[in-house]
C-alpha cells in the first residue's frame, strides 16, 4: 500500500510517500521558520497561508522524486490534529479533495501518535511495548505504549511544555526563535556550575512536569544580573547552559521513575525537543546503567515531518479504518482516545 502523508499542523509543511512494503519513497518538507521570526513565534494565519501556498509544490516534488504519479496512490493520510485549526483544515481539505478526485481513502492521522511512531522507520526500529517521551513545542507527555492505539497516559506537564519553555525562556534573555536550538548553541560555551536552576517537581512522586516556574527562575536570575552591570555574553551562555541542564535532568529524573514503575527496558523519545543532543546523551547513559535501550528518529524526522503522518497512517489503514468525506480536524484531542490496532 502506497500512502501519501500530509502535515500541517502547525509551522511546517510536510509531504511524504510510504509503501507498506518498500518503506519511504520520498519525502518534503518546508519550515516557515524564516516567516515567523520577526514575530518572536508562530502566527496561526500566516501558517495556515502558506500551508496553501506550499502544498501542491511539495506534492509534485514528492511524486517526482518517487517516480510515482497520481494512479499509483492507494490512500492519503493527513494530520486531524491536535494543531493549529486553520493549519490543519488545510491539510484536511487538500487530503480529502485529492481523495475523492482519485477514489482513493483518506484517514485523519493524530499528531502526536506520528511522533510516537517516527522511530519506527529508522533501521532498528523498537519493539512494543515501551516507554514514550513525548516532548515538543506544544507537548510533554510520559507514555506507556502497548501496540498502535494502546497507550496510557503516565504523565504530562501541567503548564508549559518542554518546548515552548526553551522559546520563552530565550525570548526572556534576549535570543531569537525558535528557543531550543539557540538555547542549545550558547549552552555549549556555558560554565558548568555557575548557576543552578531547580529540577521542578522532582521532589515529590508522580510523573507529572511543569516548566513555568523554572522560566520564571531564568528570568529572575538574568535580571539580577543585569541589574549588576553583567549582561554579557557568557552570561547569556552560563544562563542557557543551566537551564538547559535543569530541563533534561528534569526529564532523565521523570523517565528513570517511568520506567521502573512500569518494568520496561525500552525507552521511545520523540518530539522536536528529542534533537537535543545533551537530551539524547543523557538518556543514552541512563539506559545503559539501567540495561536499557533508548530509540529516536533521525533528526529530520524529530521535527515535524510527512514521513511521520504517512507511517502511521499506513498502519491504521492496512487495519481497516479510514474516514469518510466529511473535512474534520480536532486542535485538542487526547491520544488515549484512539482506537487499537
């Protein structure tokens, strides 16, 4: 089965070729991050906009660099959500259309279960059932995944998620968007030990985050030296690497106790914030200590991607399911709510 993926749910648009049998034909994508930076974030209209403007170029492309054309389609998968609602009626409208002119299926992808699914198409890919990290702009979750569908929710943040903490707190200390990679570039030339910023909500049981606090400790912390005449760059360097620090230790802490609540060895991380390379070494060293293992997408496919939503689509549709006609999106929408496969 040959599916074509779509995502647009929020600053990037995707479009990826999959075959059940052969793997990853081919895929596109194109970010607006250069769109959104003079705006210090994502502007839900301006996206959806270009969602339309880019769509049918990367379609081309993709069936170009496939050697595939339109007859050769046997189903299309689009992001349903959670997203952007404008992002996402675009993907839907232009999934659905295409599915009716081809009198091919067309199947709503839930966003989230795409991460989830992304290590999937590596050459090792790992085996149900696992733990899943979940982070990303819009996301922190800690979940048990038993198959396609059979998921429990461990833990989530209460406030904000990982990422959208790296945004604002850059944004806080004068550095541009998006957050996380800039963040992570000055935190390579920080002074370890300078500064010391709280692991929030590691001091009590459960699995829950929460970020807002340790962006208002940054923020604190940045202004007193400011106020000090200490502004400067390594400053903004020493803050960033802290920081950085408090938020995966943070996670290593809360993944550590998921997994020894749930006895598995196997560890998922997905999401953009999964590209953090002192993350991965982190989780990396964890899970060895612990006998484990830990599985991530290729960097590329960290981000939002086709390749994802066409994957994951693909295995629901080879179970049976599918949509009807009707142009339906979901901004919020629990993934313990989705049917098994």
């Amino acid at each position: 089965m040959r599916v074509l993926g779509l995502e647009t749910s929020c600053d990037e648009t995707g479009v990826a070729l999959y075959d059940s049998e052969r793997g990853l034909l081919a895929d596109a994508l194109f970010s607006q991050i250069d769109l959104h930076r003079v705006y210090g974030g994502v502007v839900p209209e301006l996206a959806s906009r270009d969602h339309v403007k880019r769509m049918l170029p990367l379609i081309r492309q993709v069936l170009d660099e496939s050697g595939c054309t339109p007859a050769d389609i046997d189903a299309i998968a689009y992001t349903a959500g959670p997203g952007l609602v404008g992002a996402l009626l675009v993907g839907a409208s232009c999934a659905q259309a295409m599915a009716f002119a081809w009198g091919v299926p067309a199947v709503g992808v839930h966003h989230m279960e795409g991460h989830l699914l992304a290590p999937m198409l590596e050459e090792q890919p790992p085996r149900f059932p696992f733990v899943a990290l979940l982070v990303s702009g819009g996301h922190t979750q800690l979940v048990r995944v038993d198959g396609i569908g059979r998921y429990q929710l461990l833990g989530e943040s209460v406030d904000d998620a990982a990422g959208e903490a790296f945004d604002k707190t850059a944004k806080l200390i004068g550095l541009g968007y998006p957050g996380g990679p800039e963040i992570a570039r000055l935190a390579e030339f920080g002074t370890p030990g300078r500064f010391v910023f709280p692991r929030p909500m590691t001091d009590r049981p459960g699995l829950d985050f929460s970020f807002s606090g340790l962006k208002t400790f940054t923020l604190n912390t940045w202004q007193r030296c400011v106020e000090a005449g200490d502004d400067s760059e390594q400053t903004r360097c020493d803050i960033a690497l802290a920081f950085q620090t408090a938020v995966v230790e943070t996670l290593l802490i809360k993944c550590r106790r998921a997994l020894k609540q749930t006895g598995l060895k196997n560890l998922v991380i997905a999401g953009g914030v999964s590209a953090n390379q002192a993350l991965r070494s982190g989780l990396e060293k964890m899970l060895g200590e612990m006998k484990g293992q830990v599985f991530y997408a290729r960097p590329r496919f960290c981000t939002d991607n086709g390749a994802m939503i066409a994957y994951a689509g693909c295995q629901r549709l080879l179970a049976g399911q599918h949509d009807g006609p009707a142009i339906s999106v979901q901004p919020r929408w629990p993934m313990e709510s989705l049917p098994a496969v």
